[in-house]
C-alpha cells in the first residue's frame, strides 16, 4: 500500500514543533490554555485561514 503525505503534514513540516513549542514558551504572555494546547490552536487556525473561515 503507497504511502502519501497529506498537504496539511507537508505545510506543517515548514514549522517544526520543537522549535514552535521553544517560541511559544519564551514569548507566552497571558493566560493558560483550557482546552487546546499551541500546536492544536495553531492547527486549527491554519486549517482556519487555508479553507477561507471567518472564525473558529
């Protein structure tokens, strides 16, 4: 069975998680997150913006 990657995991590879989570963490200011944690909330505003959505 071929193995193909999604557009979605390819655009996601441009921004390695490590490195985002280190950026988030330095320059967090406010309060916590209750239910998504960065990496969701920045998947989910992507999806967000690449689909055309008005609000979340």
């Amino acid at each position: 069975m071929a193995h193909c990657n999604t557009i979605l995991s390819q655009l996601a590879a441009f921004f390695p998680r490590h490195d985002f989570e280190k950026l988030a963490t330095q320059y967090h200011q406010g309060q916590k997150f209750r239910s998504f944690n960065r990496w969701s909330q920045f998947m989910a505003m992507m999806i967000a913006q690449l689909t055309g959505r008005k609000s979340l």
